[in-house]
C-alpha cells in the first residue's frame, strides 16, 4: 500500500518522503522545497528499551508546508493551515491556528532494536 495524496498536491524540488505507505495528504495541498517527510524515529521508552515507533504524517485538505520543514511521525496538520519556512513538526503533535493543540505521550513500539 502507498501514500494516500489528493487531488491538486503541488511537489515542489527536493521533496523526500521515508516511510512512504505513512503519508496521508489532503486535496489542494502545497508542499515546499526539500520538505522531509518521515514517519519514524527511535527513543528510549521508560522501560530504557530503545524502540522504533512509526506513525502516519497526515495534511488536511488546503494546506501548505514552508520550504525545508521537517514533518515526524504522526503529526498532523489540521485543514486550511500553513507551516512556516523551516518548521519542526514535532512526533505524535497536531497543529491548528499556528500552534500545537495536543501531543499523544503513548507511542506503541512497533520494532525493538
């Protein structure tokens, strides 16, 4: 299975997408120059055990991505939003109205290295 993109995406150059089966874009979407897109990262869990933990990346319908943001697994960027020039979109958050409204604390380990 692959990404699920919407009509009307505007790819600029450079984009890179990871984890390419985790993307989720809405319809009339605008994706800057050399955005990244990756659905995974490892961490420590509270047990000390370092896990990989993946997520969807999902864009709402009429968005848009600033040029060289960084967009991590499982965040999610709510419909008619923008992100700034080199943004951090931080694991697991969700924005709305420029700001991060909620963050989910438990990520299920999917691989243990």
């Amino acid at each position: 299975m692959g990404a699920q993109i919407g009509r009307l995406t505007l790819w600029s150059p450079g984009v890179k997408i990871y984890d390419r089966p985790f993307l989720r874009l809405g319809d009339d979407v605008i994706v800057g120059i050399d955005v990244r897109f990756v659905a995974h990262f490892s961490h420590v869990n509270p047990a000390g055990r370092t896990v990989l933990s993946l997520g969807p990346i999902t864009l709402g319908d009429r968005t848009s991505v600033g040029g060289s943001a960084l967009l991590s697994a499982g965040f999610t960027l709510d419909p008619d939003q923008a992100t700034e020039a080199l943004f951090l979109g931080a694991p697991f958050a969700r924005w709305r109205d420029a700001q991060r409204v909620t963050a989910e604390t438990a990520v299920p380990p999917v691989t243990t290295l």
